[in-house]
C-alpha cells in the first residue's frame, strides 16, 4: 500500500485520460462542435428527485441540459460537451456529488438515433484501447457486436420484476424495484438499452406518437451498470412548463427547494428543432472499463480527501 491513494490507482487515471481523448476524437471526427457552457446557473430543471448545490443566490449545474438546448435553438445543429456536474446527497460506490458527464446532442435525430451513437462510441473507445468487440466486467463477459438489445421497460418488469410496471408505478415503488429486482440483470451477455419509459420518468421527454403512456426515453446497461439516459426532446414549450410545474409542485411536498423557472429555456424552446440528447457518466464508462465496482477507484480525488 502506498502513502497516497492516487499512486495505487495511476492505472486507472491513465485509462481516464486515455478515455476522453477517445470520446474527443470520436464526437470531432462525426463534425459535432465542442462547447462549454455555465457551471453555476440560476436554476437548474425543476426535476422532483435531482437535487442542485447552492451557490449563492443561483446554483451549480445538475447537468448542462437546459443551456445546451438553447445552443440547438440559436441554430447548432450538432454538439458536445465533457464537464463537472453537481448533485446534493449523492455518494456512494457509483455515485459521487461531484460527477463528470458527457453529453451530446443534434438535431433532426430520435432516440433511436442516440442508441447507434452509442454502440458505435463504445466500441470505437474499445478499439481505441485495444479490447476489440469484448469486455470483462466483474466477471461477465460482454460481447460489443452490434446491434444491442432493445428491451421497452414493461417487458423488463414482466421478465425480472416482482410486479408489474403499472403496479409498480401505483405503489410508488417503481424505482425500488428497478434498482434492486431489474437494473442486476441487465447487459450481459450483451448491452442492452432499457427503452419505452413510462411517461411519469420522463419531465423533458418527447411521448410516443400514438401512446401517451411511454416517453422516448432509454438508459443503457453493461453488466448491470448504468452509464447513460437518452431521449427525444420535448419542443412544446407549453407541455415542458405544465411540466415543471407539476415537478415543482412535488419538490414542495417533499419538502424540498423549489426552484425558479427556467423562463430563458423555456422562451427557447420554441425556437429549438426536432433533436435528441444523452448523458453518459464518465466515471461510470471509467469504472466499466477499468472492471471496478468503486467510483473512487477512477477519480483522483474524493470529497473525504479534500
């Protein structure tokens, strides 16, 4: 054991390092522009169950959502970004309070569209790093070969859930029997992209023509570990305020901030083309591909450091 933590783990940042080189040149090569945008906001999306960090009177960003949108409004068809997000009470083995994520987002695309772009990053990444089409991830053996599974997350329920997804919604309990029944079983042998969310998981989600019920939303899976959420984006203006409303309103009796509106973006979004976006988790793509199950394995500092 070395005196500094980071000495045992410099492996590990070296794969960091080499990753998001790769997810550069990947995302430079496909002509998608690299932008920055605001780390401390004035309001975050008002979403129920993502809570911001203060700072001052405005807060740091949950996700750079809300400003990359607005970007696809002023007319860039195809953009990304790798920056520092913030999320109050998250830690633990996969999460961290401090998180770096990757997102992406164009226009005209679907989040069909989305799941190619995904297979095809991870497997450039895997090449990148000399895996070729197989990973090992805890003792799975995961096959890259495309195309990945679609598996809509009723079905999901049906196959490993103790209940239903009405059930599950009905009860409040759908998150607990995600986390603990279904999201273990999922993306081995293969990935697979969890898709076809109910529409109450989904406050900036396009719906699915001809089926209100289900929201264009999926999350990805390898070996049971999570690494992103894609969806269409909603565009009706009007729909995304009844929206937040109604997240706010359950912020309230949660006992939780509420949130200012997020007037700049929602003036936007009438401007803003049919588009798709996703956000994948750096350390969490760091964790699969190093084969740990700790978040600290991959960051060179964690909050109890500093």
């Amino acid at each position: 054991m070395n005196k500094y933590r980071q000495t045992d783990i410099y492996h590990n940042l070296l794969l960091r390092s080499q990753i998001i080189q790769a997810v550069r040149r990947f995302f430079i090569d496909r002509d998608y522009l690299e932008i920055e945008t605001p780390i401390r906001i004035p309001t975050p999306a008002p979403e129920a169950h993502i809570d911001a960090v203060a700072s001052g009177e405005w807060f740091l960003q949950t996700s750079p959502e809300l400003g990359m949108k607005q970007l696809l409004a002023a007319g860039l068809p195809r953009i990304f970004q790798i920056c520092k997000c913030f999320r109050h009470g998250e830690r633990g083995r996969k999460h961290l309070p401090e998180l770096t994520m990757l997102e992406w987002y164009r226009a005209g695309g679907n989040y069909l569209h989305l799941m190619e772009d995904c297979e095809e990053l991870l497997i450039f990444i895997a090449h990148q790093l000399g895996r070729r089409g197989k990973l090992s991830y805890r003792n799975r053996q995961i096959e890259l070969a495309r195309p990945w599974l679609r598996l809509p997350v009723a079905n999901a329920f049906q196959k490993y859930g103790s209940v239903s997804m009405d059930e599950a919604l009905s009860a409040g309990s759908f998150d607990e029997v995600m986390a603990f029944e279904i999201e273990p079983q999922l993306g081995a042998p293969v990935p697979v992209f969890l898709c076809d969310y109910p529409a109450p998981q989904g406050a900036l989600v396009r719906l699915k023509p001809g089926n209100s019920q289900l929201a264009e939303r999926f999350e990805l899976y390898v070996a049971g570990l999570e690494l992103c959420n894609g969806f269409s984006e909603l565009t009706d203006a009007a729909e995304q305020r009844r929206r937040f409303e109604k997240e706010q309103h359950l912020r309230r009796s949660l006992n939780k901030t509420k949130y200012p509106m997020p007037r700049r973006f929602l003036k936007a979004l009438s401007d803003m083309p049919e588009a798709c976006g996703n956000a994948l988790g750096i350390d969490r793509l760091v964790m699969l591909l190093a084969d740990t199950d700790n978040i600290d394995d991959v960051v060179a500092f964690t909050p109890e450091e500093l």
